[in-house]
C-alpha cells in the first residue's frame, strides 16, 4: 500500500486506525470496526479506511455492514486497488467480475515483490516452475524464442533458460520485473497486462522479433477470470506449432471458473480445454498436483502443455 493510501491525512484519526490494527491483530475484531469508525468519522474520504473498517465488520461476522463499507470504498477508489468489488462478490452483493480490477493486481504484487519468494517458497511450498519447466523438457525440443507471460520475479526462467535461446518476460508489476532483472537470466522484460488482447501486437510481438515457439504462464492465470484475453494473446503470439506450458488452480467439477475466498480464480478443466479447442491449442499433456499451501492447506491446480496447431 502507498504511503497516501496508508495515512488518512489526519493524526487521531491515523491514530484511531493504528490502535484498530491492534485490536485487529490481537482476535478482537468487534473493537477493531468500532474504532475504525471513529477514525472515519474524522476522514470520511479516506477509502483504503472504508476497506480496513469493512474487514474488521466482516471478522466480527457483520456481512451487510461489511457490504457497506465495501461499496463505500468502491465509491472513493473507482479502479479499485483495493479489490473489494472481489469481495462484494464473494459477500454474494455482486456478480464474479470476469477478472479483477488491473490496479489492483498490480499494487497487490508490487507490494508483495520483497517478500514474494520467500513467501511463496519457502512457507507455501510453492512448486509450480519445476514442474511446469518438467513439462517443457518433456518435449525434448530447444526453443528459439521463448516468452514469460507473468514472469513475476523469474522464478521460471532460470528452470528453462538452457532450453532457450532468447527469453522474455512480462509482468503488470514493476517491482517484480525489478527482481526478476536482479537474476540476470531473462534477455527482456516488460511491463504488461495480460487482461488487455489489444496489447498483444503493440508489446508482446512488437519491435519485428519473430514469434514465440514458446510461451509460459506459470501461477498467473488465476488472477483472471475469463481467459479469453490470455489466449488472444498467446494466438497472436505464438508461432504455428509453438508450444504453450501453463498452470490454473483446480475448479473442480463443471464448466467455468468460479472466485475463491483467497480472491484468487479456480477454473475447471473443462472450460480450459474448451478454450484450447477453440484457440487451436492440442493438448500434449495435464498433470493435477499440489501446486501450494494456503492456510497450511493444500491448494490443487492443473498444469497444460498445449501445442498451437495453426
């Protein structure tokens, strides 16, 4: 979160929200909502206050007054870097939205980028560059040009550079391309938002490079919901006969994707192979494995090697 997001602009009602924090963090979220609403009434315009004050109302069990404080925030901050249009919709005040706001996935990452892979690695068992790069070398081929779609801070790059000759990736968070340089293993990096097709020419493939022959998207799909954008891209990416390695969190039974309580998207192996078919992907091979933790629970997913057969 940005310093401004952080302060209201106001010392006791900064103050108030500090002490609410506490509350918070010490199991009493009753207290927490009540002190936030003091701190509110001093800065009611303060939005990233509204979403603090609609978590604690929704710990304490209070839904519709969490629904509130959730549209309130969603008044004061329209680009919603907050995601609470996500939470209105798990709140069940909303329809799923087919992805989340942009700005939000971009501050949640660039906030996360310190932490990021000691986070995801070491406490979460995060496991999904291995296996995803075991499935590249699974076809026993070397790739031309290979992009990173997501790339995050390079954790799948260094597990296919040596089957690649030029490597590039792209993420929406500047702080992780940030740390995906310090690895000195992609040849290019660049901002870029996988939600948006029309991108696809102008940032992906512009600049006369030829076209992929391959493409990842390893732990980043489920920050989408409909995938559709992802795979205009990739079709306007990738080269006939390129290959295209990816990783969803398991939806389960059904045809779709649905939100799950970690704000994250869970999308059926059904609607994904639908797409593939639609999108001319064969597909080569699908693993479903653990991908991380989440809460010290389990957290399945589905990995797609896939070959573009036009």
């Amino acid at each position: 979160m940005q310093p401004s997001q952080l302060s209201s602009g106001d010392v006791i009602a900064d103050r108030r929200a500090d002490y609410a924090r506490m509350l918070a963090e010490g199991g009493d979220a009753e207290a927490a909502a009540e002190l936030m609403e003091q701190a509110l009434d001093l800065a009611p315009g303060w939005a990233a206050g509204w979403y603090r004050l609609a978590t604690y109302r929704e710990k304490a069990g209070r839904a519709d007054a969490a629904v509130q404080a959730y549209r309130r925030t969603l008044d004061l901050d329209p680009e919603d870097i907050f995601g609470a249009g996500l939470k209105l919709a798990l709140l069940g005040d909303a329809q799923t939205p087919a992805r989340p706001s942009s700005r939000y996935v971009e501050r949640l990452f660039d906030d996360y980028a310190d932490r990021f892979e000691t986070s995801l690695v070491e406490k979460l068992d995060y496991s999904v560059p291995e296996k995803l790069a075991a499935l590249v070398a699974s076809t026993g081929r070397h790739y031309r040009r290979a992009v990173d779609l997501g790339c995050g801070t390079g954790l799948l790059g260094p597990e296919i550079r040596s089957r690649v000759a030029q490597l590039e990736g792209f993420d929406l968070s500047q702080n992780m391309l940030a740390k995906a340089a310090e690895k000195h293993v992609y040849d290019h990096l660049a901002q870029a938002d996988l939600s948006l097709a029309s991108q696809a020419s102008g940032i992906f493939s512009g600049g006369g490079r030829q076209r992929a022959d391959l493409v990842t998207a390893a732990d980043v799909l489920m920050y989408l919901g409909n995938l559709e954008s992802v795979l205009a891209i990739v079709d306007d990416l990738a080269a006939p006969g390129a290959d295209f390695a990816f990783s969803v969190e398991d939806g389960g039974e059904g045809d779709g994707f649905h939100l799950a309580p970690s704000l994250r998207y869970a999308h059926t192996q059904t609607y994904v192979e639908g797409l593939a078919a639609a999108h001319r992907l064969e597909i080569l091979d699908l693993v479903k494995t653990t991908i991380r933790k989440d809460g010290g629970k389990p957290v399945s997913g589905i990995l797609f090697l896939t070959r573009k057969t036009l």
